[in-house]
C-alpha cells in the first residue's frame, strides 16, 4: 500500500513535506472547508455541476489527507467521497490550486476466515480482522436467526467467505460478504449473498425482510447508481450516488419507508432536500424538490407511502427529476438494493444462479471446517509515513 500512497505524494514528499491526516467535521460544507484552509473558492466553482454536487456527498468522518511542505504551503488534499472515488486538491508548478476527481487506488483479496469463538463473534472478528465492518455485517446477517448471547459454546466455530478493500494496509470501506456459516452445538446456519447483492438462507429464503418502497408512482429511472464510472468521452471519473426518477414538476415524492425527517432544508447542490431517517439506521434522501409538502418539516414522523414533497429542478439540476438517495451511516449505497421485492423466492433461470453461488459457497465452508485455517490477528501500524532519506520513499513509521 505505501506504494501506491508513494505514486501520489512521492514528488511531493520530496520538498520535505509532512502528511497530515484529518477527518472530514459532520456537516461541514465543502465551501466552508476552502474558507477555513484559506483556499480560493474558485477551486469549487471550477467543478462541473455534477462533481459540485459530489461534494455535498462527503462522509463526515472521512479519512483525508493533506501534504504541506516546509513554508506551510498546502501541497495537496485527498478527500475522499466513496470507497471509489476522491477529490484531490493540488498545487501546480505555476502555484495555482486545482482540483480534479480522481480514483482511489485500492487492493482487493477474497478470503476465507475461519475462526473459533472465544468471547463473541463481534469481538472476536475485530480482534482477528481490524475490520468493525465486517463484524457488523456478520452480527447482521444472523440477527434473529442465531442469539450469540445465549447458547453458544466457546470454541463454537464461524466462517465467513468476504472481499475485503485495503487503503494504506487498512481495511477500508465495507466488505463484501458472499455467505457465513456459524455451528453452534454441531448444528450449522448458513446465510448466503445472492447476486442481487440480499441474503438468503440454504432454501433461499430471504433473510431480511426489505420494507422500502420507490418513492414516486409508474417510475422511470433515468440514472442508475455508480460510485466511479470512467466516462469515455470527458475522460473523466465520475460518481452518481442516488437514483433519478425522470418526472412531470408537481408529482408526488413518497416516503420509502416509515421515519422521522431528520433535514428539510436548501442545499446549493441538491436544492430543495429532504431527508428521512429510517428505524434501521438507513437515511434516504429526496433531492431538488419543488416544494415540500405543507405541514411536513424536520422532526415530522411519515409513514412508507406518505407524500413528503413534489418533484422539481431546484439546485443543480439539469430538468425536473427526483434524485433519490439512500445511505448506511454517511455512506451511500444503492438504494435498489434495499426496495422491496415484489416476489418471495427463486424460480427458473435465477433459481439456478441462485443454487450455484449456493453449492460454491458450501464447498468454501466444507474445506475451512476440514482444514480449520488459522488466521494471523490483524496488525494495526501506525497510519503516518515519513520519507526515507536513503531511498526517499515513503514508509510507515
Ligand atoms: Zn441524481
């Protein structure tokens, strides 16, 4: 990882710059940010609408990085705003900010964690993986189904079968799960990741019950959710974190689900916004809105299906849509993944996908109870770098 960390900084680090990390202040605005950095605000007027736009979809708490140099000159500022994307604010040979929307290099391994329960599954998957997500998903994926309170034994064994992302020898962002076992008593319980990205069990039932619904009536998507996508002909990265519903100004918005308003307000970005907050700890969020709907303010309780507001082209917004967002803490994820299905259960050609992820999985379960491979815990070093006089590149201290 200090390689890929070398590829951006290395020129940098070379004026005998300091990395400073620094988390992204909740509810900070990217204007706001510039202001306080003393940074011109051309900077972010520079953006197109679409990447102005990215920057209200900063994750409060993000892991960013600024290089000053020995004047205190900031040099750069890496910010990201998904597990795919940054912005990185830079300063030029003829000593002009810029900015530009970049990738975030990352490194990907599939893996097989076998692992014996010593305390409970939550800690113990920490302790062995530094990853708080993926205890959190695996606490999740058998909620309801197995109490790891009661009637588990120490030495009870679990498997989970997972893609993790790693940035600067970190985990980073959310794991992808593909299936978890857990024997208590010498009876298995099997979850597995379908390729609609939901949880089933071994009869493919799924295990969590969605209760969102599409905020608007006869949708008609107009942009899918990405969280990077190249685009070809502006050779450029780009990110679309919400759904939009292509409709007539005046239609109705729908709340996906029962929730409180947590935001009703004007953002210059989003425009008329609002957001819900929803009993799961999922937020959605209803964008460039026309007007809301009289009565309904921050605080309001709604329930799924109730009108919130009516469609519009309030902020930047190329013509009356619904931009329609969902997000797991500050994080966006695609709200699809979470609506309602219309059907319970497989059948024809998805039965069969559905059966051979199913087969794959339990074989990955069958050879890591058979082998019962031991992982190393997870070491954490210290995140800062410091610059290598000899070689001049950038190592971990
Ligand atoms: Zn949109």
């Amino acid at each position: 990882m200090g390689r890929i960390f070398a590829l951006l900084l290395l020129p940098l680090l070379l004026f005998g710059g300091s990395v400073k990390p620094f988390k992204w202040n909740d509810g900070e605005s990217f204007l706001t940010f510039l202001e306080r950095k003393k940074l011109p605000l051309r900077i972010y007027y520079n953006l197109d609408k679409e990447d102005q736009k990215l920057t209200e979809d900063i994750p409060y708490n993000a892991n960013c990085q600024m290089v000053v140099d020995n004047k205190k000159f900031i040099r750069q500022i890496l910010i990201p705003v998904n597990d795919e994307l940054q912005l990185q604010i830079y300063l030029t040979p003829k000593r002009r900010y810029e900015i530009k929307v970049i990738p975030i290099v990352s490194q990907e391994y599939t893996e097989t964690l076998y692992l014996p329960i010593k305390t409970l599954p939550y800690d113990d998957i920490v302790k062995m993986t530094g990853s708080k997500n993926l205890a959190s998903v695996f606490v999740k994926m058998f909620k309801g189904k197995v109490d790891f309170r009661k009637g588990f034994r120490v030495g009870d064994p679990i498997v989970i079968v997972y893609t993790q992302k790693y940035r600067l020898g970190k985990p980073f962002s959310m794991p992808e799960v593909h299936g978890a076992v857990v024997e208590i008593n010498g009876k298995k319980v099997t979850v597995y990741r379908h390729a609609d990205g939901r949880f089933y069990d071994a009869k493919g039932a799924q295990y969590e019950k969605f209760l969102f619904r599409i905020p608007i009536r006869n949708p008609r998507i107009t942009s899918g959710f990405t969280k990077s996508r190249y685009h070809p002909v502006l050779h450029r990265y780009r990110a679309h974190l919400g759904v939009d519903f292509g409709a007539r100004p005046g239609t109705p918005i729908l709340s996906t689900g029962d929730g409180r308003i947590s935001f009703a307000g004007y953002s210059r970005g989003y425009g008329n916004t609002m957001k819900i907050r929803h009993s799961n700890g999922l937020t959605s969020l209803y964008a460039h809105q026309k007007s809301f709907r009289s009565g309904i303010h921050s605080g309001s309780s709604v329930k799924q299906g109730e009108v919130i507001g009516y469609v519009g082209n309030t902020g930047l917004s190329s013509g009356p849509h619904l931009h329609f967002g969902m997000y797991s803490g500050s994080s966006a994820i695609n709200p699809m993944s979470v609506m309602k299905k219309t059907t319970e259960g497989f059948s024809g050609k998805e039965r069969r996908v559905f059966i051979a992820i199913r087969d794959k999985m339990d074989a990955k379960f069958r050879k890591a109870f058979s082998n019962k491979p031991i992982r190393k815990p997870y070491f954490d070093f210290h995140e800062t770098y410091y610059v290598d006089s000899e070689t001049f590149k950038p190592k971990p201290f």
